[in-house]
C-alpha cells in the first residue's frame, strides 16, 4: 500500500557514474599512450595552403592503422614550438613534409621569421641522427624553385614524390599512402601500441566494472540496512503506540500510523488495529473550581453541562468547545448536593446543604436565582417535576413537594420504619409519575409525584443506596449500592427480584441513563466509569471501565455523544463517546443467535437458532425482510444466480429457495438425507450429512440423489465444504474428527487424499482448487493450520492464538485473509495467508460467542454473528483504517513529536494533511 511518509532509497546517478567515467579514462589513455609511445607519421606543412590537404592524409592513415600526429595549432609570430609537439615529432618514425609554395614564401621585410615547420624539421633530424626518414610530397616542383629556403636546402637528400600543382586541393592518392607504408616497413609503432593500450584498457574496464559491482553491492547493503532500520524503527512505533493509549489516545494512533506507513508488517498491522480498537474513549479534562464536584447535569439541548460543587457554587461549560460559558452560579452558603435541569427550559434546581434549593435562569446574566427555603431539615437532593414543582429528599427519612413559584410546601411525607435509615438517594421518572427513594438501608420506596402517596411495598436492595435512576423510556429503577452491585428493579411489573449488573469492586455512587434506556452509566468509588447494555444485563460491547481517580458523578447526554464525570479531585472529564474508532459497526441486536451467514451485492442473509431468514440492505442498515421458513436452528444460507435467489437449509435436511424479487420461500424435505444440507459453489450439487455421518450428493436442479455416495463417515456436526469451483469436497473423516478427507465431484466420487496424521479437526475452509488450493483447519487443540494442497504431505506450523476448539475458519473471496473464531469465544481473528506465521490480528466487540463469519464479494468487509443475536461489520480495508486513524487524531504530529519519536531517519511530514489543527 502507499506510504506517503517514506521516501525511496535513492538509485545511484549512472550518467555521472563508474561507466561513463571509465570510457572518460579510455578517450584520455589513449592520448597518452600516444604521446608516450610516439607516432608511425608526423605530417609538417604550411596551415597558409597546405592544412586541407594535410588533414585529408591525416584521415587516410588513420583509417589504415597509421598512428599520425598532426599538429593543428595556430602560431603567431614570435610563438616557439611547443614542448609537447617536439617531443611527438622526434618520436615519430617519418617525418612527411607538404612541399607547398607558402612554405618556402619569404616574409615582406625578406627577414624570415622564426618558422615553425623549420623548427618540426630541425626536432627530427636531431632526434634521429641515424637513418632518418623524410617524406617530402611536393607540389608543382616548388622544392627545385626554392632552393635559398633553409627548409628547401635540408630537403634535397631526402626522399621526394613529386605532385601536380592542383594536387594540393585533392585527397592524397593511394600512391602517396603506399610510399608511406613502404617506408614504414617494420617499425610501425601502432601495433605494439594498441597491444599496450588494449592492455592498459582491459585492466581499466575491469577496474571500472570492480567499481560498479562495489558500488552496487555497497547500495544493496545500504537498501537492506535502511529497510532493516525501517523494520525496526516501525516496530518500536508499535510498542510506543500501544504504551500511549491509555494516556494519549490521539499520539497513540498517529504513532501507530506511522509504523505501518514506514514499514508494514505484522507487528505494525496488529499495533494499528489494537489502537483502534482500544475501549478509552478521548477526553477533555477541564478545572471545575468548585472544590469536590457532586453532581453533573447536561442541559437537555445537549449544548451545556452543569457541575455542582462542595464549595456551594455552580458552573457551566459550552459543549461545543468546553469554554467556561458565563460566571460561576454563586448562591448557597454551604455544599450544593444536587443540579437538575426544570423540564426541557433553561432553568436549574439545585440542592444545598444550607437547606436551600435555588431555581436558576440560565437565559439572564448573572443567572439570579430564586431561593426557595426548605422548612424540611437535613436537605440532600432536589429533583424538579416540572416547571413548577420540586421534590426533595431529606437525610431525617422525609420527603417533600415544594411550589417553585410560591415556595409553599404542596405535600410532605415522613417515614418512621426504624428499618429505613436516613435517605440518601432521590430519583423521579415522568413517565410512570413516581419519584423512587434510596435509605442507608436498602430500603427503596416508591411514591406518587402528586401526594407523595406510598405506591406499593418497599423493595430492599440489601446494601446501602448511594444512588438512583428511571430510564426514560420505561419504568426500570436502577440502583446502586455500596457492595458495587446495580439493580434494574421494573417497578410496573412490581419484580420481587430485580435483575443484577455486576463489575464494580466498590460503592456505586452514580447512575445515568440513556435517552433511549437502553445504556447504564455508572460511577464507582473504585475508580471506574462503567457503560451497560440495560438489554442483556452486560457490559457495554467494546467499552472498558473509564478511569477517573475520586469519580463520584456521572451524566449521560440526551444525544448519546458526550459521557460527563466529576469527583473529590475537582476536576470534570468530558468523554466524546463517538471517539472510539473501532473499526466494527453493529449492525443489529437480535434475540436469537445468529447461526448462518452469506453476503451478496449489497445484502446481507442471517438465518438464526430460531429458524429465521433475515435479509439487511447494507446501503442502509435497514432490515429489510424477515420470515420463519426453518422449524429448527438454520445451518447455512448462500446466494446463487448472481444474488438473485437465497438457498437455506437446516439440520433436518429441509431445504429453503427464496427468490429476492418475491420473497417466498419455497421449501422441500430431502428424503434420506437426515441432517443438514450444504450447496456447492455453482450451485450444481446439494451435500447432506445424516446424523449417523453418512455423506450423500443430491442433484440441485432436480433435488434427487445422485446415484453414488461417499462411503466414507464423517463427523456429522462438522460442516463440509467445497472447493470455490465446486470440483472437491473437503469433510473430516469419522466421529472422531481423525483426518481430513478429499472427494472430487465428479459423476462418480473419488477419495483423493486422506491424512490420518490430523487429529481433532473442528472446522474447515477450502481456498483455491485441489492442486494449487489451500485447505485451513481447525482444531480441538485450539490451533489453526493452512494445508498447501500441492505439497499435502508437508505439515504447516500451527496459527496460535486462539484459547479454546477452533470452531469456524473461513478464507476471503480473494484468498489473502483467514478468519476463524473460538469455541464460546467473542473474538474473531485475521490470519494474512501469505505471512500466516503471525498470530494474527483480533477484531473485539461481541460479547456472544461468535457462531457465523462471511466475507463481503471484495473481501475489505467482515460480517459476524454472535449468540447473543448481535450482527457487527467489520471494515477490514487497511487505507480505511488509516482515515478512520486521522479522523480520529485530527492533528498531526508535531515537529517536536517527530523528533523525540521518529528522530532524523525519516524528514518531518504530515501524516494526515486534511486534519486538523494542523501540525506546527
């Protein structure tokens, strides 16, 4: 996958590189092979009318072989010739001379100059004192006509070719070339010459090529040791990651991300994944200023909270930036107990121990409040009923309604049972109009929100009450208590028993509810905030104890978005509880477990323990239909004819159709099959297992039994499965689970392959086809292996992980992933198939047992299902998880952050640039 903070190793610049610079090195040896071991010809002549045809004999003879040095420079007067042309020419074995008319030409001032071809000449002769050879070719016989020249004069012995005067302007003839040959004879220098300089360029090429192979290598080794520093730079990413989580969320998940970014592997993946699945929510700490808070309240428009504090004073907050909105609420003289809002206005009740409850308008500032002074002694709560009247809660064992316009008492009521003990907890619910009070006894009673009229017989919690909630949406009263339990008593249905929510290990001092009732938060002296499914009774699926030191309030907001806690340290946490950013979406709560499932193009079918066929649109998360068509646990639904057409069955062999356009079932009972019935792939072949474990094939078009059947048993309650092609079949062979056996599915079944060596198998999934699949299974000793089907007889190391019998294993439609669940187990896990000695990656939030798995068609989605009925979707698209990371953190680290973590390996980026704030 892309990863936008690395940067390449970068590959060495071959234009400037060895090569080029050894053909460099060649060009320049072979000038100086040529200066240093001299010349076969030096051609002399005049540039005034001799250079073209100097040049022309220059070309003829190289191209011969000949080495020649012709000097081409240009020379003023007074210039002498150069070190460097007197050393080639007395090197060179013949001298060849342009006789031409300007070189015996006399100057204006008849004073000859110094002349550069004299000085060639005179360098020649000197230097080859014994046999000299001297070439002269000249033109129009101007040799003869300047005989005063000293040039011309040093030539006569010499030899002569002699050549018309227009010669001069044409290429030299053959004859001109083979004279120099003859003269030449055997002292051609070009031959030792090359020898030496091809010597001299082999022993350079090998160098050159020496170097390039160093040079590679040397990038070889700098690539494996950056990538090695990536590998272990990424994973100590991961470990830090996972170190923040509980104090820095957001660092924790851009640290996660730039492990995987600088070098994905497993380490990295299964960092990234915890990190988005850690149950710690985000939250923002802010100084309440109130001394010990006591209570906390959200406005009922979601926009403010409201915290009340053992100082006597209140304050509030905006949520949408937790600014401190308006000044502190001063008013009692002593501790406020309890803050609640007055219906849905803009007005606040608070409880003090000063005896007081004061009414606050929140739409002036300063909010003055309206005193309302208790006759009642020992005041502890208040609880608004409405925008006129106020219930309170007295620690002497009394109750009371109070007018909020007048101040008058409207009703009192006094409990004198011994048993009670002074009261503590105060809670009314509007929708059943009975307000519910909380003894330091156990004692919970209920009363008419009217009279204060007793309603039926008091309920004993058998611990002290610290607290009390109704649910919105119904009449359930919880409770909580100083032995750490939760009571949901349903006061309409008057339950001798209530039911228990357990997990605190201390006093439950505070209860908030849901708008919907079906969340419990709650607040323990423990140290913990705990968030329960009122459903089931169980913990909140994916959501770990909050940890707050000293909590002793907690309020839920009506949206379901923000969680509140306060405590004796002072301080107000607010929890964004949309923070999480787990990768799992539940998609349904059912009431029956969810035993089979299929995904089609935007569908999703679940066949339940009920006998249930339901289909979802996965657009919208709607269900869209729901029939009974099974009388028993259904066992498998798959889709055929391109999603058009549901397939069902169950373990008693009934077998279901379902066209989606009609959404009828139409169902048959196969006849001698006696257990459940699987369908292949292609839609060809019905599979059944009869309880006794015998496998039978049955015609899918015709629903008839094929004429042959496979003889050997299998484990009736472990599902068979086909190879994608629908060609093989894989089932373990025997009660026992001993081995694992291979048909093919042809007119008349074949046992392929068997291997007795497997013990205890649970679970199978078939990825590929028979001769370059993969078969993974799993098994009672609580492993997973992968089976490479062409090589059968070679034993895979085991997939660990799992602490129970592998129950379910399934490969995705594109065979990179293996998921598999445990026995009992509320956790699913990823296998990547091509790295699978891992020990893979964990998906937590059911808390069922997981019964069913299916792959979307693009295999980036997971669907599983659970005991409990919940269905979740899973998003398994790694550059999904990277946005819902960014989403998330919202920030970038910053350059500081950068150094301390990532240091100079890697220059400082963005990870996420869209986010925002953005990083310094």
């Amino acid at each position: 996958m892309p990863n936008p903070i690395l940067r390449g190793t970068k590959r060495a610049g071959w234009s400037q590189g060895p090569v080029v610079s050894a053909l460099r090195w060649i060009r320049s040896l072979a000038y100086w092979v040529d200066a240093l071991w001299g010349y076969d010809v030096f051609i002399a002549h005049r540039r005034s009318d001799g250079e073209q045809y100097a040049k022309a004999l220059y070309g003829l003879l190289q191209k011969k072989g000949i080495g020649c040095f012709l000097d081409q420079r240009v020379y003023v007067s007074g210039d002498s010739l150069p070190h460097s042309t007197k050393r080639n020419v007395s090197k060179s074995t013949i001298l060849v001379l342009i006789s031409s008319a300007q070189l015996y030409a006399r100057r204006a001032s008849n004073v000859y100059d110094r002349d550069w071809v004299l000085e060639e000449l005179n360098a020649y002769l000197e230097s080859r004192n014994e046999n000299p050879k001297v070439l002269v070719i000249d033109f129009d016989g101007e040799l003869q006509r300047s005989i005063e020249n000293p040039i011309a004069q040093k030539l006569q012995q010499y030899l002569r070719v002699t050549q018309p005067g227009e010669a001069l302007q044409r290429v030299p003839s053959s004859g001109i070339i083979t004279t120099i040959e003859k003269q030449l004879g055997n002292e051609r220098r070009d031959k030792s010459r090359l020898r030496v300089f091809q010597a001299i360029a082999v022993s350079l090429l090998v160098l050159a090529l020496s170097s390039m192979a160093g040079l590679l290598w040397a990038t070889h080794e700098r690539a494996i040791a950056q990538e090695k520093g990536r590998l272990a730079l990424s994973q100590l990413l991961a470990r830090k990651a996972l170190d923040e989580r509980s104090g820095r969320l957001d660092r924790a998940e851009l640290l996660s991300l730039a492990g995987v970014r600088i070098n994905d592997n497993a380490i990295t993946e299964r960092a990234l994944l915890d990190v988005l699945q850690y149950p710690s929510r985000r939250f923002t700490s802010v100084w309440a200023d109130l001394g010990a808070v006591n209570d906390l309240v959200f406005s009922p428009d979601g926009k403010f909270l409201v915290a009340a504090g053992s100082e006597g004073d209140l304050a509030r907050w905006s949520l949408s930036d937790l600014a401190r909105h308006g000044e502190t609420m001063q008013g009692h003289t002593a501790e406020v107990k309890s803050a609640a809002f007055v219906s849905d206005l803009e007005l606040i009740a608070s409880a003090g121990a000063d005896n007081r409850v004061l009414v606050w308008d929140l739409t002036q500032q300063p909010a003055n409040p309206k005193i309302l002074n208790i006759s009642e002694p020992n005041l502890w709560r208040a609880v608004p009923l409405d925008a006129h009247r106020v219930a309170t809660v007295h620690y002497g064992k009394s109750l009371s309604i109070v007018s909020i316009d007048t101040g008058e008492s409207i009703a009192s009521q006094t409990v004198h049972d011994v048993n009670d003990g002074p009261y503590y907890a105060l809670a009314y619910s509007p929708r059943v109009g009975l307000l519910a009070s909380g003894s330091g006894a156990g004692i919970i009673r209920l009363w008419s929100s009217e009279d204060l009229a007793p309603y039926g017989e008091p309920m004993n919690a058998g611990a002290y009450v610290h607290a009390l909630a109704f649910s919105p949406s119904d009449s359930i009263l919880s409770v909580g208590t100083a032995s750490g339990e939760i009571q949901l008593w349903d006061t309409a249905a008057r339950m001798r028993e209530p039911r228990l929510l357990k997990g605190h290990l201390s006093d439950v001092t505070s209860l908030a509810f849901s708008a919907d009732g079906t969340v419990l938060a709650s607040a323990s002296k423990d140290n913990t905030v705990r968030l329960w499914d009122t459903t089931s009774g169980a913990p909140l699926a994916g959501f770990e104890p909050l940890v707050h030191m000293g909590v002793d309030a907690v309020a839920l907001d009506l949206t379901g978005h923000w969680l509140a806690t306060g405590g004796s340290g002072g301080d107000v946490r607010v929890w964004d509880l949309d923070s999480r950013t787990s990768i799992g979406q539940v998609l349904a709560k059912g009431t029956n477990a969810a035993t089979s499932l299929a995904m089609g193009s935007g569908v999703l079918a679940v066949g339940d323990s009920a006998g249930y066929l339901q289909l979802w649109n996965l657009t919208t998360q709607q269900l869209r239909w729901s029939t009974k068509a099974h009388n028993s646990s259904v066992a498998y639904v798959h889709f055929i004819k391109g999603d058009q057409e549901l397939v069902s069955s169950d373990r008693y062999a009934k077998l279901c159709r379902t066209n989606l356009a009609q959404l009828q079932p139409t169902c048959v009972s196969l006849s001698n099959a006696g257990g459940a019935t699987y369908l292949s792939p292609d839609g060809e072949t019905f599979v059944s297992v009869s309880t006794e474990g015998r496998i039978t094939l049955w015609d899918a078009k015709e629903v008839v039994q094929r004429p042959m059947s496979l003889t050997e048993p299998v484990n009736p309650s472990l599902e068979p499965v086909f190879s994608p092609d629908g060609q093989t079949l894989a089932a373990a062979c025997g009660w026992a689970s001993t081995a694992k056996c291979l048909w093919t599915m042809g007119p008349v079944p074949t046992l392929l392959k068997s291997d007795a060596n497997l013990k205890g198998i649970s679970s199978l999934a078939f990825e590929g086809t028979l001769d370059k699949g993969r078969l993974a299974t799993g098994g009672w000793d609580n492993l997973v292996y992968l089976w490479d089907l062409a090589a059968p007889s070679v034993q895979p190391k085991p997939l660990v992980g799992h602490i129970a019998s592998v129950d379910k294993v399934l490969f995705s439609p594109d065979g990179q992933i293996l998921a598999s669940t445990a026995s009992q187990g509320t956790e699913i896990r990823l296998w990547n198939v091509d790295r699978p000695d891992m020990s893979g990656l964990t998906l937590d939030g059911h808390a069922g047992g997981v019964l069913s798995l299916a792959f979307s068609k693009d295999s980036k989605t997971l669907v599983s299902g659970a005991a409990d009925g919940t269905l979740i979707l899973w998003d398994l698209d790694q550059v999904s998880w990277q946005t819902t990371i960014c989403r998330s953190a919202n920030r970038n680290l910053t350059r500081e952050e950068w150094k301390a973590y990532i240091g100079d390996f890697q220059e400082f980026e963005l990870l996420c640039p869209d986010a925002q704030p953005k990083a310094e």
